[in-house]
C-alpha cells in the first residue's frame, strides 16, 4: 500500500459536478459581524496599495468578505495576516460550491481539489453571524465525513502537517460553501480565527479576556517569552474595576492601577497593585516601567496622543491600547490615530505596531507597540 509521504492526489474527479463548482480567486476573510464595510475598505486600499486589482463583495452582518482578485497567491502574499486590522482570519480562494446535493457535498470538493496537491489540515467553518452559527453541527458532522475521505484520497495528510497549507471549507448555506486554503504563521490558528478563551470568575471584568487575547494575538510567542516576566513594572491607565490590571498581576507584574473609580478588593489584597486616584491623562509615572496598557473611553485620536507621548518621553518600552472607533468611516479613523501615534512617538531604533479588531473587542481596536 503506498504511503502518505508518496501517494499523489488524484488529477481527476470520479464524477460529473456539472455547475457545482465555479473557480474562484482571490482572498475570504472573516470579520466581526457589521465590519464588514470596514474590512472590505481595508482590503481595497491594501491592494491598491500593492498595485493588485481585484474588488470586494459583502453583505452586513454576514461576518466575512470576498476579495475578488486575478492574481489570489500574490495578493495573499503583499498582504502579510499579521498587518491586516479588522480580519479575524485571512484565506485563499479556491472555488465556490454552489447548489451541493445534501447527499454529496464530497464529490465536488474532490473535483475542486483535483491538481492542488496535499494539504495538512481539514478546518469546516461558517461565519460568526446570527444565522452562520446555525451551520455549526452541519460544520462539525461533515468535517467528520470529509476528513477520512481526503484522506483516503490522498487530498489531506494522514495527520496534521504544518508544512502543508491548511483547507478550509467554509459554509454559507446547507447548499453554498467555499473551498479555500490558509498558510500557517500568515493565518490566524483557530477555527473562525477566534482564540478559546475561559472567562475567569474570580476576574474583576469581562475586560480581562481583551488583554489576554491581545497577548495571544498580537505577541508571537517569542515575544512573550521576553516580554512577559515576572516582577516587570506596569501602569494600567483607566484600570477600575481592574480586569487588565488582574491580567497582568496573573503575571506576577507590579502594577500602578490608574482610575479614579474603585478596583476589586481581592485585587488589592494581592500586595502587587498600587491604586492612584488620579485622570490617566494626566498621570506621569515616577520612572520608566516595562508595561503601559489603557483602555480608556475617549476619541480614539486623543488616546493615540497620550499613548505616544508615553513612548516619546521613555515612560514605557510596551504597550497595548485600545482605540474606541466612531459609528461611520472606522477604516479612516483607524488610519488617522495609528498614524497620528507612530508619528508622534520621536525618534527610535525600532517600532513594532500592531492592530486588530480582536474577538472580545467591540467598537475598538486594540493595538500593541513595542520600541527597542
């Protein structure tokens, strides 16, 4: 019997798809749910930007959005994941399935794959919107039928390989999906590009999970590693009721917790926080800390102000921040604050900024700058 190393995928389907697959190129990526016009606005400035032509397609409240390009592999490629702002996932088009027989929605992935080599991992997915949720179990039991017929096949690796590019199967209705595919490292590596996070009981606010997720997805973790230690310096500027400053004390960080409102009691029965009652625009540290992180409600170009004036007076070395977006043109505005901040930050050796609308955000960014 030939092994997986050596057996190559078929070139040819077994059957007659007729219109079922139409090819497809371009980029998918998943939003939060009513960011679609502004994801949609981020792409098409990006390629422009990148001279690729191509246009994109969506509906609101549908949780994702087409780019419809020519050139899919080096749109993906001029557009790294890790620079893309309201994208939760970002994935190459292969074909779109329509009208799929609910009795063989396999056959015509075989005839969509035919010629494009191996992938290493299955991922069946919908959107995160009210009616894509109702996919899920169909999602889950078809990703069960799929994954050994690839397999079988010689379409998927006998078990997961990073070295192969990951197929998606993204479902829009019982009878409409997408077939596409991400790289690992240029794509985010949990299903619907959301982060499995446990809400804590003993955490002060839901806010925590922000941080905790701003960590996970927009530190590698190299970064992490030395850029979170124990008994660093940090100041939580906004920090009442205290869920980013309980985030950071789970570091074993000292924090100066900023707010003029009160924070949770256990919290302060840690003996690691030292509460100021006092406006976080108007605090200065006493000497350079480690860690800076706000999340604060105000004009998202005020709080990009204060946040360079940190970097530029050598206040901080790492921060994360949120940026409270307006109702309309949340793209410009984005662009507006993060350039306002980088060009008022003063001179240095390196910059690494990073923004994303995460999970847990609403109507905010969160961006995480780091000065070397």
């Amino acid at each position: 019997m030939t092994t997986d190393e050596t057996f190559d995928a078929v070139d040819t389907p077994d059957a007659d798809v007729g219109d079922a697959v139409q090819p497809a190129t371009g980029l998918l990526c998943y939003c939060r749910p009513g960011f679609e016009p502004d994801l949609a606005a981020e792409l098409t400035e990006r390629a422009a930007g990148v001279h690729v032509a191509g246009y994109a397609q969506t509906t609101r409240n549908d949780g994702y959005v087409l780019f419809h390009s020519d050139n899919g592999p080096s749109l993906t490629g001029a557009l790294p994941f890790a620079e893309l702002i309201f994208a939760r996932q970002k994935l190459m088009l292969l074909a779109e399935l329509r009208d799929l027989d609910p009795s063989d929605r396999i056959t015509p992935i075989f005839a969509a794959l035919a010629g494009r080599g191996r992938h290493g991992e299955l991922v069946v997915e919908h959107s995160d919107s009210d009616e894509g949720r109702q996919l899920a179990g169909l999602a889950r039991s078809f990703g069960n039928a799929l994954r050994p017929a690839l397999r079988k096949r010689g379409f998927l690796s006998q078990k997961d390989e990073a070295r192969f590019p990951r197929l998606h199967v993204f479902f829009v209705s019982g009878t409409h999906a997408y077939l596409a595919q991400s790289v690992v490292g240029d794509s985010a590596p949990w299903p619907l590009g959301i982060p499995r996070l446990r809400t804590h009981a003993d955490a002060p606010s839901r806010s925590a999970l922000k941080l905790e997720e701003a960590f996970m997805a927009l530190l590698t973790e190299r970064e992490r590693k030395a850029r979170i230690k124990p008994g660093m310096k940090a100041v939580d500027l906004g920090a009442a009721p205290g869920g980013w400053t309980w985030v950071l004390t789970r570091e074993h960080m000292r924090v100066t917790a900023v707010d003029n409102g009160p924070m949770q009691a256990e919290l302060m029965e840690t003996g690691l926080v030292d509460h100021h009652r006092v406006d976080g625009f108007r605090y200065q540290p006493v000497g350079p800390v480690d860690w800076m992180v706000c999340d604060m409600v105000e004009q998202p170009r005020r709080v990009a102000e204060r946040m360079a004036t940190w970097f530029r007076e050598g206040w901080c070395r790492n921060a994360v921040f949120n940026l409270k977006l307006p109702m309309k043109k949340r793209w410009q505005e984005t662009l507006l604050a993060l350039d306002l901040f980088a060009n008022n930050i003063g001179e240095h050796e390196k910059l690494t900024l990073r923004a994303r609308q995460l999970y847990h955000d609403r109507e905010e960014i969160t961006v995480y700058a780091s000065i070397e």
